[in-house]
C-alpha cells in the first residue's frame, strides 16, 4: 500500500514539473510585460511630455511618432506641432524577446481673429479654430481674464462668438488648458447730440451732448454763431449748453471727445435756429424749415421741406392742429411751438395697413403696418353724410373730372377721396372726402385697388 502511494506522489510531482517547464518557455517566448504612460497627454502645441515605460528588465527603444527616436525607460520629448501623436515603445528583454506598448499625445493649437474698432454696447464676432479639429467641445473667450462669452466647436473645429462689447481689452480663447493668441478690440464710444426745446424766440432752447460710456473720455464743447465763438468748455459724461433765444439767430454746435486709451475719437455737430414765434403763409427761412421738419418728424404730410410757408406748409399746420385739438387757423403760434415740443406721431385706430378718416377732427390717416406714415388735413360732408364705416378702393380715376374732383379713389357709390382747389377746416364737401391738390397724386399712386378706407 505504502508503495503504491509513493508511486502515485512521484508521478504527480513529475507532471507539475512538466506544466511548469512549458509555462516558463510559453513566458520567455511572449517577451517582457510593459505598460506605458505620458505625462500630460494633450496641451498646447509645443508640448513637453513625459513619456515613461514600465515592466520587466529589458532594453527601451521610442518611435515618437513625429519622425524621431529615443531610447530609456523614461524620455522627455517636445511635441512642436499641433497634431495628434502615437509614441510606441519596444521593450527588449535578454533573450532577444520584444513587446510593444504605445500612448497617444495631441498637442493642440487655438487661433483667435478680432474685429476693428467696435462701436460701444454693439455684438462683435470672434472667430478662431482648434487644431487638431475636435467636434463641440466647449471654447471660452475671456477679456483681461473675465469670461464675455462661450461657444462650441464646428465639424472643423472652427468656432464662432459674439459678446456684446462695452468696454475696451485684451481678448483671449482657451479651450482645456489651451490658451489662444491675444487680440486688443478698442471701442468707438457713443456720442449723441439733441436740442432741448423748440427753438423758438423767448423760450428755453439747450443742447445736449452724452457720452457713452462716459469713462471714455472728456467732451470738448464749442457754439459758435456766424462764424463767432460764443462757448467753448469741457465735460464728462454728459455736457449741457444753454442758448441764447432773444433773438433769431441760427448756433453752430460741435463736439469732440478727447478718448483715454482703448477707445476711439469721436465728434459730432448739430445746427441749432432759434425760430420767430409767429408763422403764417407767406413767411420765409430758417423759422419755417424748423417748424416744417419738426412736422415731417411728426409724420405730418408735406410736400417739401423747403423754408417757405407755402400751401402745403399751412395744411401740414392746420392737420396738427386738429388732430392736437387746438385752434383751426393754419397759423403758429406760442401756443403751437408748445404743442409741437411735446406732441408725437399720431397713432392709428387701427392695425395694419389702410386710409382712417377721422370726422370728429377732419383728418385722414395714411396708416402702414398699424403706424401712421402721414397725417393730412381733409374736409368731408357737409351735412355729414360721409359714410361711416370699413369701405375699399373698389374704382381710381386719374386727373380732373367734370366735378373738379382730382386723382380721385372711389370707395363707396360716388363716394371718394379726392384732391379739391378748397379744402377748408370744417366739414364742406357733397360727402367726399376732400384732400389738398398737392397731395392727391402721391396718395392715388401709393394706393391700389382694394385699399381698405375706415371712416369713424
């Protein structure tokens, strides 16, 4: 018994001997075990890494994989370009074995473009890339290290941002730990000029000059009135002039603002008339240009600007004083220069776009979009029997009929607007609705068949 259980323990022993044997020649035929890291492994092209190769004895040969070589367990190499790399170690063990290892490495580069100088409280556009290209990952744009703005990487890896810029600085993109090259944007400051007042003789009449940002700069100041200097001074932020109204006379306001630095010039002018109190058909200059431009701001309809007080001058008066509820004379007054300081557009009835004649005030609207693109002085039945109601141009006739009716819009039977030799302040017509000669045509050749007429 004892015998036959030596045997048995030797044959064991001398088959474990046997596994082992084929084990140890199956590991020296696979070659040395190595692992193999870089430290980093991606930053901004050129990158200096840390390349280092782990595992048994051997001998360690780099292929670094931009075209050069190394030998060690532990290199240090600099990646110059921006690409992505593939660094592979062989590891040689005594026996002449060999095993392989490799790591990746991208060294990447982040380019930024600037716009020119960008006006104050506007959208610039930065654009840049990332190379190698790297699909929607996250590029920040900072200013002097503040963060303006974010966006992500396209196919190609260009991106594409547009802060709002205020304030001047040095702009720089980074993605990861990526930094771009830097771009200075400086900043054209705003300047705006207004006139306080009408502009009239007796009244209060300033201008006023702002600065925005105000940090930009200092406003420099000059009035001159022919050709003679009457003010000259400094300012921050904002500057303030009176004017002298006593008489009619016309200012000359300018501005220049001396800029810090980041920011650049800017200048401005502004032609102030103090204008004579009383206006009425007949008056020439510059009193009758100020007073008709602020009717064309006003959107009352005229035929030109032109500094004479002609018929189109006086319709445009006698509109806004009916739509403003003041006396129907067709004559300025202080009462009018006061009306015209403060009043606005007129506004619409209605939405869209179509005539409104308004009865109560003798006057029709040329309303586009819901806004009134001009407002014109008109005279409808006498007896008021112009149709109240929502009509359209169904029939145009072009010229003079029999009637004296001119460039005529029929929206209902005989019913029309029309251009007149009299339109005066009240009510006078058969049930037309009448409107100056001088702006009957442009009306007939804005408007189509169809024009929608709201009579109220």
């Amino acid at each position: 018994m004892r015998r036959e259980w030596a045997d048995r323990m030797r044959r064991v022993i001398l088959l474990a001997m046997l596994v082992f044997l084929a084990w140890s020649h199956v590991a020296r035929a696979a070659g040395p075990a190595v692992t193999v890291q870089a430290s980093p492994q991606q930053g901004a092209a050129p990158l200096l890494t840390t390349l280092a190769a782990v595992g048994d004895p051997a001998t360690y040969t780099w292929d670094l994989g931009d075209g050069t070589a190394a030998v060690g367990a532990m290199v240090q190499h600099t990646y110059e370009g921006a690409a992505r790399y593939v660094a592979t170690v062989t590891a040689t063990g005594a026996d002449g074995q060999t095993t392989q290892a490799t790591v990746r490495v991208t060294a990447y580069a982040l380019s930024l473009r600037a716009p020119g100088p960008v006006r104050y409280g506007n959208r610039a556009t930065f654009k840049g890339a990332l190379q190698p290209a790297e699909v929607r990952v996250r590029v920040v744009l900072h200013r002097d290290g503040r963060f303006v703005g974010a966006a992500l990487t396209r196919k190609n890896g260009t991106f594409r941002i547009r802060p709002r810029v205020r304030v001047p600085g040095t702009y720089e993109a980074t993605y990861i730990d990526v930094g771009s090259n830097t771009r200075i944007v400086r900043v054209r400051p705003l300047l705006t000029m207004r006139r306080v007042g009408v502009g009239v003789v007796g009244g209060r009449l300033s201008v006023v000059s702002r600065l925005r940002p105000a940090a930009a700069g200092t406003l420099h100041v000059t009035v001159t009135r022919s050709g003679r200097s009457v003010y000259a001074g400094n300012a921050r932020g904002v500057a303030r002039v009176a004017l002298d109204t006593h008489g009619a006379r016309t200012y000359q306001v300018r501005v220049r603002v001396d800029v810090v630095t980041g920011y650049t010039g800017a200048t401005g002018s502004l032609r102030v008339a103090v204008a004579l109190p009383r206006l009425g058909p007949g008056a020439r200059g510059a009193s009758v240009r100020l007073l008709e431009q602020r009717l064309a701001d006003l959107h009352y309809a005229l035929e030109r600007v032109d500094g004479a007080y002609g018929q189109d001058t006086f319709d445009a008066v006698l509109a806004f004083q009916k739509v403003n509820w003041l006396p129907r004379t067709g004559d300025v007054d202080r009462r009018v220069w006061r009306a015209l300081e403060r009043a606005g557009v007129p506004r619409s009835r209605y939405g869209g776009t179509h005539f409104e004649v308004d009865k109560t005030r003798q006057v029709l609207f040329d309303v586009r979009g819901g806004r009134v693109l001009r407002a014109i002085q008109v005279s409808t039945g006498a007896t008021g029997n112009t149709p109240l109601g929502v009509w359209h141009v169904y029939s145009k006739t072009p010229g003079f009929n029999e009637k004296l009716m001119y460039y005529s819009m029929y929206f209902l039977r005989g019913f029309a607007i029309h251009g007149y030799p009299s339109v005066p302040a009240y009510p006078a017509s058969h049930g037309c609705v009448r409107v100056p000669i001088w702006a009957a045509y442009s009306l007939y050749e804005t408007h189509g068949y169809g024009t929608t007429v709201i009579i109220y």
